[in-house]
C-alpha cells in the first residue's frame, strides 16, 4: 500500500514523503491516527504542488533574512548599566532588551526577541558578540557593549 506521509514517523519517513507499507499496517495504524493518507494520483499531485509553494516560501524567506542580515551586520548597541567595583551589573542584560534597543535603531522590521540566541543575561561590563538568527541558514551577530553607568 502506497501512502503519503502527513507527519514524521519513525523509521519509516518524514511528512510529505510516499511510503510502501504493508496493507494492515497502513489501513489499521497510519490512516486512523492521521498519520498518512491514501497516495492517489490526485493526491500525489497536490503534495507536488504543495511542495513546490514550501520550496519557493522557504526561498523567500531565505531571502529576506538575508535583506534583514544586511542591516544587522555591523550593529553596535551600547547599554549604560549600574555595576559594582568588581565589573558585575546589579541588573542583567537580556534578549528583551537587546532586541528592545535594536529596534530603537532605523530596521525596516521588528527584531523579535526569540531570535536573539543570547544563552545566559549578560551580568557583567565588557563587549558580547551575540548571535541573532534570522533563519535557518542565516545568522549575524551584532556586538553589545556594557559600560559602567556615569553617576
């Protein structure tokens, strides 16, 4: 029996992709748990077109991260925080703000915060290069600088 996987199952395929299975195991298990459904002619050619909306969607996207990397590169954002005599801030420095002060700056777009691959709040003075990922493929970093507050 041919079907056309809806969601990844393991060790058999990913979603989208025809599989052969044995006629129980897709009439008994894959169909009724909407795992998969029948690979008719109709069927298959509708995943084909469905494929080829996600490849040209997926190529978009590629290109407008890359549009969005171009006026990140090179971004210097400076934070002015309260610190101790041992460097370390009375407050941190996290993705929300970062991504905040970003979009202070002239972007043409938002900077959304999940996008900023900041592992830990930043707690002490001194110059980060933070990762911003803005697609799969596409990551760029932009430098933070934490300097000691005047007063």
């Amino acid at each position: 029996m041919k079907l056309i996987l809806k969601k990844a199952v393991e060790n058999l395929g990913e979603a989208g992709e025809v599989v052969q299975v044995k006629d129980g195991f897709g009439r008994n298990y894959l169909i009724p748990q909407g795992l998969a459904y029948a690979a008719s002619e109709g069927n298959i050619a509708r995943l084909e077109v469905e494929q080829l909306h996600a490849q040209e969607r997926s190529r978009r996207d590629f290109l407008e991260a890359g549009r969005r990397a171009s006026q990140l590169e090179g971004l210097s954002i400076v934070f002015q925080e309260r610190a101790g005599e041992d460097g370390k801030l009375f407050g941190s420095v996290t993705k929300a703000h970062i991504a905040e002060r970003a979009n202070e700056v002239d972007l043409d777009f938002v900077l959304d915060r999940k996008l900023v691959m900041l592992e830990e709040p930043l707690k002490t003075l001194g110059v980060t290069n933070v990762p911003v990922q803005l697609h799969a493929d596409v990551v760029v970093e932009i430098e933070i600088r934490v300097e000691r507050e005047e007063g």
